[in-house]
C-alpha cells in the first residue's frame, strides 16, 4: 500500500467476505484486510485461492445460493469485486448472470445476513465513457447510460439494484466504482499499448485524431478506497469513484514506454472519446488520497527488468 496513515479497522466488522478474491483488486485487498486486523473468508469458484493465516475459504458461486448462505455465515461486511463473465452462451447471458442475476442473489442472502456493510464494486463503464462525448471531468452525478457493451449495461442494472436495496431493506451499500486498474501484470503489454513481439508501441488516438486521454487507478489506490469504505459509516448509502490523482495521455504514456525501449510509435486510430473523472467526493467525505502516479509507476516497474 501506498506510505498512507493506516485506516483503521472498523470495529463493527470482525469478518469480511470477498467475493471475486483471485481479481485485480480482490487478491491485494486480501492481505490488507487481513493487515487491518480483519479475518477474512474468500468465496472461491474457478481457481484456487492462495492460502494466507487469518484466511478461510468457501467454495460455490453467485448463482448458487447455498453457497452464499454458507459464505455469509458469520461475516458482517461483503466485498463485491467481480468483474468476469458468468456462465452462457452469449455476451448477453454471461454479463447478466454476473451482474444482474449473481448480484441480485448476493444482495439477497446479504439481506438475511444483517450486514454492517456491503460494498458493490463498479467500473466506469457505466457512464458509456469511450463512446459519449463528456464535458468537463465524470463524476457521481453524471448520467448512466447503455453506450458501451453488455457489461456497462448490466453494471447501471446492478448499482440500481444495490441503491434499491439501501432504500428498500436498509442494506448498508456502499458503490466503490474503479477505472481501468493497475497491477504489476499490467506491465505485460499495457492494455496493447506494449507490442512486445514486433517491438513496437502502440499509440491511441481519439475520434479527433489527438492522443486520447484516459482516467485509471492504481490497485493500491483502489484498495484504499475500499478500506474507507469499510471504516466510514458515512459512506452508507453512497457511491464513490476511486480513480488516480490525475489522468494521463496516450502520447504521455507512450514517452515512457519510449524512453525504456527505443522502440517505434505507432498510430492507432479509435472511435473512442477522452475522458477524465472526479474523485473529489470521495477525497472530502472519506478523505480519500490517491498515491499512485501512473506514469511514475510504470516508468519504475520497467526499469526492473532491466
């Protein structure tokens, strides 16, 4: 984690149930739940999930509710940090099952539970942010709209179900919304920006021709805002975006791949607008602090490989 004051556990939780614990955010968040002071019970469905001390583990899915009676069993908050297609045929019908049916399950038995708190893990794809022009940075209040793909679809369905839950059953939500994140694995190929076996990088240009301008997080700074979360009862009933300090540019980004490859620049075009987001909202009511400079980051972990 980032060199931050500890955040504190909160003394209402003493077990915290992570559901997609082998993720991006959720295989970091583990150890920092567990360093806070919490225990911690993974659901675990596809693969295994590394053992740690203060860690047991639950074996089912969202779509089977026994399992997630059984997770629940003695936990007082639940993360809810899936971000992977479910089971079916079509696009359709595995982004449903993930994030419409799986969800609506979990909100459920998370009823029965009598949590303290829920926190609904969320992307910016719900704003439709490549494909709807924006003025001015994103943030909580921006419109919701179906403009990206199945996942930003169900992604709107599944934050309304969980603010309708709040409103309806007093669940304690809390949406946690993240951008593109960050991890040590990232440095692979940056997002395709890398071109690793024709050593060449490739530069994203926007529907207008400029290097396209982006807003993503740092899994450290993502965790972070999920611990707030958990500590704050202020954050009961809100949404948050956890993003990075600062937003970055293609050409930005593509100097620092550059400068430690040599490497040939290449153009690409998209149909993809720019975007930008807020995280002010979650800085003054939680006293979020994103550490993480994307670009510094990435021009250190590459440096490692040297």
């Amino acid at each position: 984690m980032p060199d931050l004051p500890a955040i504190k556990k909160n003394t209402d939780i003493h077990k915290v149930l992570v559901v997609g614990p082998n993720g991006n955010v959720g295989k970091v968040l583990i150890p920092e739940l567990l360093k806070a002071g919490y225990e911690v019970r993974a659901l675990q469905y596809r693969s295994p999930v590394a053992s740690q001390k203060g860690l047991d583990v639950v074996q089912g899915h969202t779509l089977d509710v026994a399992s997630l009676e059984k997770a629940m069993d003695g936990v007082q908050a639940v993360c809810h940090l899936i971000r992977a297609t479910g089971p079916g045929n079509t696009p359709f019908e595995q982004w449903f099952n993930c994030c419409v049916a799986g969800a609506a399950n979990l909100l459920e038995t998370s009823v029965q539970a009598k949590l303290k708190r829920f926190i609904a893990g969320s992307a910016d794809n719900v704003f439709g942010h490549i494909t709807i022009p924006h003025h001015g940075s994103l943030n909580e209040n921006s419109p919701k709209r179906f403009a990206d793909d199945y996942y930003g679809l169900f992604k709107i369905v599944e934050e309304e179900m969980c603010r309708q839950y709040h409103l309806g059953f007093d669940l304690p939500v809390v949406i946690a919304r993240f951008g593109w994140v960050w991890t040590d694995e990232y440095v692979n190929n940056v997002a395709g920006t890398l071109d690793r076996k024709n050593k060449r990088i490739v530069q994203r240009m926007d529907l207008h021709g400029k290097p396209l301008v982006r807003h993503d997080v740092h899994v450290d700074d993502a965790v972070q805002g999920i611990l707030l979360s958990l500590q704050k009862d202020e954050a009961i009933g809100q949404d948050f975006n956890f993003f990075s300090p600062a937003p970055y540019s293609s050409a930005a980004l593509c100097a620092v791949l550059s400068s430690r490859f040599g490497w040939p620049v290449i153009e690409q075009k998209t149909d993809w607008h720019s975007w930008t987001v807020s995280s002010e909202k979650a800085r003054s009511m939680l006293g979020y602090r994103p550490q993480v400079d994307l670009l510094e980051w990435m021009r250190v972990r590459l440096q490692r490989e040297k």
